[in-house]
C-alpha cells in the first residue's frame, strides 16, 4: 500500500514538477504520453512508425492517438470504428452529416430532406381506338397501386395541335400527407414496337375522396395528323421534401 502511495505521489510531483507525464517513456512529448509498446527513443522525437502506438496530450488540449503532434482536438493516425450505431435515416433528428477532407479533417453537413420515389405507368390508347371514360369504367389500363380512372382525348389539328389526351391516376394506398412537398418528373416510355413520340406535362398532384390523385397530359409529338392506337408507359419519378 505504502508502495502505491509513493508511486502515485511520484507521478503528482513529477507532474506538478515539469509539467509532463510520461507513462512507459521517460521523454514524453506532451502534458501526458503514454507509449503504449514502450519502443520510443529516451531522447528526441519518435519515429512516425514509434508514434502509431501512443497516446498524448498536449497543452493545448489536443489529444493525439497514433500521433504525437496533434493538430485538432482529436487528432487520429489510423482508423476508427464505431459498434452499434444508431438509425440516422430520419433527417428531422439527424440534420447534419458527416463529411471528410482530403486532408482527413472532420467537418459535418447539412442532411438531405429529399426521398425519392419511381414507379411506372400506362398511357391508355387514344378515343379514336379506344372511347374515353371516367369513374374507372375501364380497368384495362390499371397498374398494381394506380388506377387509371379517367382519360379524355382530343383530336390533332393538322399543322396546329397534336394528338393527346389528360389522364387521371388514381393511388389506391393511403394518400399522401402533403402533396405540395412531391415534386415529380415523367418521361413516356415506347414498348410497342410503334415509332410513336410523346411529350409529358404535369398538370396536378392532389387528394380527393381521401386518395392521391395524379393528372397528366400527353401530346404526340411526331406527327400533328395522327392519334396513337396502341398504350405506352409513362415513367414517374417523385422527390419528396420532408
């Protein structure tokens, strides 16, 4: 016990004495440095390969591990690996993100609050070949979670207006909460084997009835004379501000 007392009072004083305490060294390079494999010189500075096993603390309250000269307030030569970490994915708790230097400096970022979403859709065939409907009279056009529940043709104007036709989507899950954080883009897609071209424009995104309503107008844009007698895809992407 007496043994202990003393050699805790050694260290105190040693400390309190020159200001540094060295642990398995006898030139320390800081307030505290322990080196950890006891292979640093008793005099100088350490090798870099003599430094990755140490542990220091400077007066300037930067904490070194691997490194005897730290620069940050934690300054570590090597990696670094954290167990059981929890769920960052809900932004709204999790604003900020971690980025890196090239240097291997820390710093944080601002966490994206955007979801993306991608599903696709049918273009129903036009009136000329198919008639019109609404109120889902006509499930033909249906996907698995969107029903077509509407479309309504019009005819081309020869050198003035083309084909198209506005399509009601109806989403047959639970609507979603706040239709003006979806911002989506559509592209048409040609599976038919027909060289038909089209172009999309987004007209609303909207809950009615206590469903997610999506209507959309499409225009056939390679020719102003004729309407289209086979169904096409419609791709949609939303982006989701939460």
């Amino acid at each position: 016990m007496k043994k202990k007392i003393i050699l805790i009072l050694s260290i105190i004083l040693s400390g309190s004495v020159y200001s540094q305490v060295g642990i398995n060294t006898p030139n320390p390079q800081g307030v505290l440095h322990v080196d950890a494999a006891k292979d640093n010189p008793s005099t100088g500075t350490p090798t870099t390969a003599q430094q990755l096993n140490d542990f220091v603390v400077t007066s300037s309250g930067n904490v070194g591990i691997g490194t005897n000269t730290p620069s940050e307030k934690i300054d570590i030569q090597g990696n670094i690996r954290v167990r059981s970490a929890l769920d960052g994915s809900n932004v709204t708790n999790f604003p900020n993100a971690v980025v890196m230097r090239t240097d291997g400096t820390l710093g944080y970022t601002k966490a994206s609050n955007i979801s993306l979403q991608s599903f696709q859709l049918i273009i129903p065939v036009h009136n000329t070949f198919v008639a019109d409907f609404n109120n889902h009279t006509n499930t033909a056009y249906d996907s698995d979670n969107w029903w077509v529940i509407q479309k309504t043709s019009f005819v081309p104007v020869s050198n003035r207006s083309p084909a198209r036709m506005t399509i009601t989507y109806e989403y047959q899950g639970a609507p979603f909460s706040d239709t003006s954080k979806i911002f989506p883009t559509m592209t048409a897609g040609n599976n038919s084997g027909y060289s038909d071209l089209f172009a999309v424009s987004f007209v609303s995104l909207q809950n009615v009835s206590g469903k997610t309503r999506l209507t959309v107008s499409i225009s056939r844009v390679d020719n102003f004379v004729s309407e289209w007698g086979a169904s096409f895809l419609l791709n949609v992407f939303f982006a989701i501000k939460s």
